[in-house]
C-alpha cells in the first residue's frame, strides 16, 4: 500500500509522522481526504479533528485550531499556531481540557499584572498631579 509522510509543525513543536495512507480533515467545503500519489494540494484547514490512517492500520486523532495544510511529493505539511496528537480522542479531550486550564491560568496572571501596572500608574499620576512642595517619595 503507497505511504507518504506528514510533517505537522507549530510554533513549539515539529513532529514527522511516516507511513500515512490516508488523512481527513475539513475545510471551508467539507471534508475531504488525501490518499498517498494524490495531486498537489493546499488548503486552510477548519478548527476540529482530523485522522490519519498509517500503513499497519492504526488511525491517529488530531485536534487542530485551523492551520495550513500543503501536500505535495508525498508530502502533506501542516502548518498551525498548535495542534494535540493521539490515538484516543478520549485522550485528546483530557489534554485539550489541561491546555485549556494552563491557558486561562496564565491569563488570569497577564491580567492581575495588568491591574498592578493599572494601580501603579493612576499612583504615579496622582503624584505628579500634586503641588509641587506636596509630592510624596515614590
């Protein structure tokens, strides 16, 4: 059975998956496939879930937020800003859940942080808005 590889790439991570005899995924026509041999394609992939066949019969999930997808000599590249990989998609909600969690963490930290800088501000205004012989020290 004809193969061909696929190079999934992110600002974090590069990974190369050989042996790939069928993909789906969706795009803003529907859903489509690419079979090994296939004529060059390129494409703007939808957010959701994509699967890859490989040659001994395994099925691969992928979690994708859009991305770019180009194949071309056996090639299919997909570039996006992150994607999930697994075998499960039970274990990819699990990892999607714990990304989410670290995500909204880390934007309640830029948020206190943008209220720290907010009050720092305003401080430094009001004691520039003093008289000059009423100013206090920093």
């Amino acid at each position: 059975m004809n193969a061909y590889h696929l190079r999934l790439m992110s600002p974090t991570k590069l990974e190369q998956i050989d042996g790939i005899v069928s993909f789906i995924a969706k795009d803003s026509s529907g859903s489509f496939g690419i079979l090994a041999n296939a004529c060059r394609r390129i494409t703007a992939l939808s957010f959701g879930m994509a699967s890859l066949k490989k040659r001994d019969g395994s099925v691969e999930y992928l979690a994708l937020p859009g991305g770019v997808l180009y194949f071309s000599g056996n090639v299919l590249k997909i570039a996006t800003t992150s994607f999930v990989r697994s075998l499960s998609i039970d274990e990819i909600s699990v990892a999607l859940d714990k990304k989410i969690r670290v995500e909204e963490d880390s934007i309640q930290e830029i948020k206190r942080s943008l209220h720290r800088l907010d009050d720092e501000i305003l401080r430094r205004i009001s004691a520039m808005s003093r008289p000059a012989g009423r100013r206090l020290a920093p």
